[in-house]
C-alpha cells in the first residue's frame, strides 16, 4: 500500500510540474473613439429610421389628408361618417356637419367623425 501511496505522489507532482499555470489573458485597451460608439449604436439608430419610415411617416400623411378633406367640405357632399352613416352635407359650422340622410331627416356630427369623401351621385345608386 505504501509503494501505491509514493506511486501516486510521484506521478501527482510529476504531472503538476509539467502543467503551467494558464492565466486569462487581458485584451488590449483600445480607444474606440467615435466610430466605436458609431457601430454600437447603430443598430437602434437604424431601427428608429425604419420605424419613422414604416410607421410615423404615414400616419402623419394621412392625419395631413384628413384634414385637407374635412376644411374641403362643402354643402352638397356625399360622405360617409365613421359609424357607416351616408348622407350629403347641408350645412358645414367650424366643428360640425349637419347631414341629409333621408328626405326631411337631418343628422348633426362632429367633421372629424366623416372618414369619406364619395364621388358625387353616389347616393342616387344606392
């Protein structure tokens, strides 16, 4: 048993005298400078571009179309409101519409309420 003992420690330090220590090695400091924080951030700098070009952009040209299309009322108008309402317009105030959706029967809503413009004699062919 005590032969085994001494083969095993021989054999322990000889194997620890020939493995070096590895230590982790430190990686260079390098100054980034301006094009380090560049391609960092360009990623996110990236997907806000496509996010005003895919999303914002739009949505202001057609907030923009709205608006032309709702100070362009004019009495005599086809439209139709957000509620699936079709009637000609009879009289346009600042903020309100007053509609003619039947003979005699006349509706008020608000101008923001009108999503469409149709062509004129729409209503005859319906």
């Amino acid at each position: 048993m005590l032969e085994y003992t001494a083969y095993f420690f021989n054999f322990t330090i000889g194997v620890l005298v020939f493995i070096s220590n590895a230590y982790a090695q430190t990686a260079p400091v390098a100054d980034a400078g301006i094009m380090g924080s560049l391609t960092t951030f360009l990623p996110l700098i990236l997907m806000f571009v496509v996010m005003y070009f895919l999303m914002i952009r739009p949505q202001q040209k057609r907030q923009k179309e709205a608006k032309a299309m709702m100070d362009a009322l004019a009495k005599g108008d086809e439209v139709v409101t957000a509620g699936g309402i079709v009637g000609r317009v009879s009289k346009v105030a600042e903020a309100y519409v007053t509609l003619e959706v039947a003979v005699g029967t006349e509706i008020t809503v608000q101008k923001n309420s009108v999503t469409t413009l149709l062509p004129k004699g729409t209503l005859k062919a319906l």
